[in-house]
C-alpha cells in the first residue's frame, strides 16, 4: 500500500500534529509523517516529534521577510520529500506563491463550521451569534484565508453556559477525531477508482458531444451519436490482470506507444487487451498525476476519432 509522504508545520503545543502522528504509526495509515518544522524553536511538538524519531526543523521568522521565511520552510519540505503539507497550529500565513506552487497539497484545520466565522475569535462568534453548534473545519488551504475546500466537519454542540474557553476546549477533542481521517481520506483518494474515475468522467464528458458506455466490463467513452460513435477512452481498474488503475487513450500507433512506454513506464503502459489497437494505458493510481496531462491525453484522443465537423469547429475556436 502506498503511504503519502506528508510534512506538518506547528507553531506551539502540537496537539493536533501529536493526533496526526500517532494515527500514522497505525499499519493501515495512508500516510507517513516524513517531518515536523516550526517557526518557534521552543515548540513543544517538536519535542513530540523528536522522541518519535521524526525529522524536525527550525527557521524563526523573526527579522526575515516572509518571502525567505517561506523559502526555507519550503526548502525542509522539498529536502523531507514531502507530497503533502498539513498545517497543525502554524500561526504564519503562507505566501500566495507558496500556496500556488503547493496548490491541492496543503490542509489546513478551522475551529469553525466553515464557511461560517472564517478568521479569528470564532467561539465567541458562534456563541453570540446564538448558534446550536460550533465545530471544526479540515479545508484546502488557497491564497484566500480559509476560503478553500472543505473535506470535512466535525459538529460540537454550544450549551446554554457556554464560553468561547469551554467551547474551544471541546471542539479541540473533536478536531483530534476528524483530522487524522480527513488527511486519511484525502491522500489516499488517488488510488481510490470510483474517486479517479469521477476525475476522468468529468473530464471526458466535458469534451463537444461525448457519452458514456461500457466496453467488454469496463466504462468506456465515446464521441458522436449513441448508435454510431466511436470510443476515444476506456477506463481500467485492473482488468484483465494489470495492477494499474488507468484511462486508455489512442496514440498515433504501436511505435509511439512502445516508445513511450519504454521511457516512462511509471506514467505508461502497454495494456494486455487495447495494446495490440495502439491504446495506450495512462496509469492514475501514482504519486503527482497531473490531471493537465491526463486532458490533453483525453482531448488528442477525442480529435483522433471525433468526426470532421466537431474537429473544424474545435480548430476554428482555439483560433480566436
């Protein structure tokens, strides 16, 4: 099973990071913790690490701009290779280019029901504001402060005697449940086939008059009408005996496919029942796919066997 490499960045006490570590050590975890940097030397978590036998880093971000601040954060993370990066109490706002080049890797936990009281004081908020429920919030971290995704919530009900300090304190026991199993479920959705499936469904039908249909027990998708289209994508969850979870796509025939197979056999392979036809299999189930590339993949294929109508027009509208 492959385990996601994933950093985590703190700032004081570690509780969080401490929850996320300790998950991780558990046989069937998705991820290993690969490292533990902070802004704060005197952390406490990083001691927690430490006596894991976690790799740790220190860069204060007193008297640098955040520019270099953030470069050495991100230079630990490149030098732990990292896949993920999972922010436990980093009291530091990251760079948009940061954010950007990490973009889709970085989880972030809230202490509110997002997208409700993004920011600060959230408790107190949520309490004057005479809501039934606060909680916690695990969102994909974007240049936007607490604007990304949400992945999942974890609901802690405000009592009449309420105070943000007596809040605070529980929705900290549910923030231990929820994140571990939202970092979980996020890092392993890449070898998930119903998840990387949607992913190439909703790609493949995004392409000019495209449908869905099974071919030999695998989803497959075709251009053009229901009775006479012609199939440009497969998709292959370990048919026929191949470990891969795959889209298949035409290439320009056999030639370029052994070639490419034959550099890249991590990202390409020959698969046992389309190989003979010139399909290529498109392995999905991998560290770092880039889904750009999968498009592109899924569009020459289109234009492979779209008919001539559909391909003039595609050409005569990439022209303006």
């Amino acid at each position: 099973m492959h385990r996601a490499r994933v950093a985590i960045f703190i700032s004081g006490t570690g509780t969080n990071m401490a929850a996320l570590l300790y998950a991780s050590l558990r046989d069937d975890s998705a991820y290993e913790v690969v490292l533990v940097a902070s802004n704060v030397a005197t952390a406490p978590g990083l001691a927690i690490a430490e006596g894991e036998g976690i790799a740790t880093f220190v860069h204060s971000h007193k008297g640098v701009s955040r520019a270099d601040h953030d470069a050495a954060m991100e230079r630990a993370l490149v030098d732990a290779k990292a896949e993920y990066l999972v922010l436990a109490g980093y009291m530091r706002i990251l760079s948009d280019g940061f954010v950007r080049r990490w973009e889709g890797r970085i989880l972030n936990i809230h202490p509110s029901l997002l997208p409700r009281y993004k920011g600060l004081d959230t408790h107190a908020r949520a309490i004057a504001a005479g809501d039934s429920h606060g909680g916690a919030s695990v969102h994909i971290v974007t240049p936007e402060l607490d604007a990304g995704e949400v992945l999942a919530q974890a609901r802690v009900a405000i009592r009449s005697d309420e105070t943000p300090e007596s809040l605070a304190e529980r929705v900290k026991f549910a923030e231990h449940q929820l994140y571990p199993r939202a970092v979980s479920n996020y890092v392993s959705r890449g070898y998930d086939a119903e998840y990387l499936y949607a992913r190439v469904r909703e790609l493949a039908l995004a392409l000019p008059e495209t449908h869905a249909r099974d071919s030999h027990g695998s989803p497959g998708f075709r251009v053009g009408t229901e009775k006479s289209g012609k199939f440009f994508a497969h998709f292959n969850n370990q048919h026929h005996g191949e470990e891969h979870i795959a889209v298949l796509v035409k290439t320009g025939g056999m030639d370029e496919l052994l070639d490419l197979v034959e550099a890249q056999p991590e990202i390409y392979f020959k698969p046992a029942y389309y190989g003979a036809s010139g399909w290529v299999g498109l392995i999905l189930n991998r560290p770092g796919v880039d889904w750009e590339h999968v498009d592109e993949w899924l569009q020459r294929s289109w234009r492979s066997v779209a008919p001539a109508r559909l391909t003039r027009l595609i050409g005569a509208a990439e022209m303006f």
